[in-house]
C-alpha cells in the first residue's frame, strides 16, 4: 500500500496506490487498485481498477481492467480489450474488443467517480460517527467512575477528621490507661489505613483526569475528520450536480461487435464491427412531446 502526493515509477505491479496529485508510470500497470486525485499516464493498463479525478492517457492498451475517470480516457494509438470504462468527458481510442474476447463496456457522460466517491465518503462518515458514539460513552463512563471517587474521598475525608479528633480527645485525657493506649493505637491504624487509601484515590484521580483528556482530544480529532469528510461531501455534491457535458466516444480504428456503448440516458449494443466512428448520445423529441434518447454512430 502506497499513499503519496505524487507518484513517477517505472512500472507498477501488486500495487494499492492512493495518490493525492498525478501518477506517471513510464512502462505498465498490472494487477493493481489506482485512486487518484490527478490524471495517470501509462504504456499499458492489466488486471487493474482504476478510479481517477482527471484524465488518463494510456499508450498502448486497457485490458481486463475496470477504468472509472472524471475526465476523459485518451488511448489514441492503442485498444481497450475485455474492460469496463467510464469517463464523464469523453473517450477516444483507436480500436475496441477483439473477436473471442470478453465484451467490452464504454461509458460516456457518467460521473461514476464522483457516485463512488460518495458512497466511500458516506462509510466514512457511518465510521467516523461510530468512533465518536463510542469516545461519548467512555467519557461518560470516566465522568461518572470520577463523580463517585470524589463522592469516596469526601466519606474518607469525613471519616479521617472524625478519627483525628477522637485520637486527640484520647490522649488529653489523663491518667493514660492500658484500654486508652490500645484504642489510641487501634485508631491510628486505621487513620494510616485510611491515608494510603487517601493516597491511592489520589492516584486513581490522576489516571482518570488523564483518561478524560485523552478522550477528550480523540473526541475533537474525530470532529476535525468530520469537518473534512462533510467539505469533501460538499464538492463532490457539486461535481455530481455539475451540468452534464456533451461526451463523445471516438474510435479511429475498429469497435468489436458485441461492444456495448452507454451513455447518461441511453446504451447500445454495437451489432456488427464498425471503423472509424464516433458515438454519441443524442435526445429527440416525438409525438405528444415525448422525449426518447439514443446512442448514434456517424463516420469518424
């Protein structure tokens, strides 16, 4: 696992990256989970998930891999076999699927990123609300084991004084007696008894003082997480609301049959290979002002 600003490697295998800037990968990605905030270049995509704020550009091909982007997917020289791929700006590719594979999925004009960033988002929140639910009731628990060690020491204090003044009273009292002497001494047994519980109390006292500011501050660390999670809530609230762009799939080679191309309110399946299209989601109003939507390919 791997978090960074940013991120320049020759190549990136068995990987989890979380990387707050762009990703640069000079050779291939393969077998591994991607989460940027940035855009990500790379010769070839393999076996990955790939969940990106910005652009991707990718030399050579995408393959068994599931691509999810807030910008556009750029594989302009190379192809995209047996993967799902969403951009909400766009896509352009040379070729698609390829007979005997896997069907490939593209989306056009959907800002899945920002869907799954809220959902990751919204379990945060769910946890960070569980953590703060859970600090409440061990403060409560601390204050209430605080309230009773102080109703403790107010008994003992009041025992202590009671001890004090009768051990005084004693030895005032003239002649000292051998049933004097022993009540002296049986007194000043338990007021030593009674002072190193005193002591202890005190000690207690002091661990739980210390408890109640340690929760205390985890208490205000799960508030300053929860400020960020709910500005993070607000922009991607913003970017989902966001009016919807006019994306375009562009293919300057050749798109399988069987390639399926979605876009925000239509999708259709590609039932023989084409070459040089582009694909568009288009709105068309019938009779009765009925609105329908569909997915048309034009020449390239």
């Amino acid at each position: 696992k791997v978090k960074c600003h940013s991120l320049n490697a020759d190549a990136i295998e068995g990987a989890q990256i979380t990387c707050e800037g762009n990703v640069i990968v000079n050779k291939g990605v393969l077998e591994s989970r991607i989460f940027s905030r940035g855009s990500i270049s790379a010769a070839y995509v393999n076996q990955s998930d790939i969940n990106c704020l910005g652009d991707m550009i990718v030399a050579r091909e995408i393959l068994d891999s599931r691509i999810v982007l807030n910008g556009c997917c750029r594989v302009d020289n190379g192809r995209i076999l047996s993967s799902d791929v969403t951009a909400r700006e766009g896509i352009r590719v040379m070729n698609v699927g390829s007979q005997g594979a896997r069907n490939t999925v593209i989306t056009a004009g959907v800002s899945k990123y920002a869907e799954e960033e809220m959902k990751r988002v919204n379990a945060l929140v769910e946890q960070n609300q569980t953590g703060f639910d859970l600090k409440i009731s061990d403060k409560e628990a601390v204050e209430s084991l605080e309230t009773e060690l102080a109703t403790w020491q107010k008994k003992i204090k009041g025992v202590r004084q009671k001890l004090e003044k009768m051990i005084r009273n004693l030895e005032a009292q003239k002649p000292m007696t051998p049933v004097k002497e022993t009540l002296i001494a049986t007194h000043k047994k338990q007021l030593d008894s009674l002072i190193r519980h005193t002591s202890d109390n005190q000690a207690d006292t002091h661990k739980l003082s210390k408890l109640t500011e340690d929760v205390r501050e985890e208490l205000a660390e799960i508030s300053k997480v929860n400020q960020t999670v709910v500005g993070e809530m607000m922009v991607l609230r913003k970017m989902n609301n966001q009016s919807e762009t006019v994306p375009r799939i562009m293919n300057s080679g050749k798109v399988q049959s069987g390639t399926k191309l979605c876009g925000c309110h239509a999708q259709t399946i590609i039932q023989k290979t084409c070459h040089h299209v582009r694909a568009k989601e288009i709105q068309t109003t019938g009779e009765n002002n009925k609105t329908t939507w569909s997915i048309t390919l034009v020449p390239g």
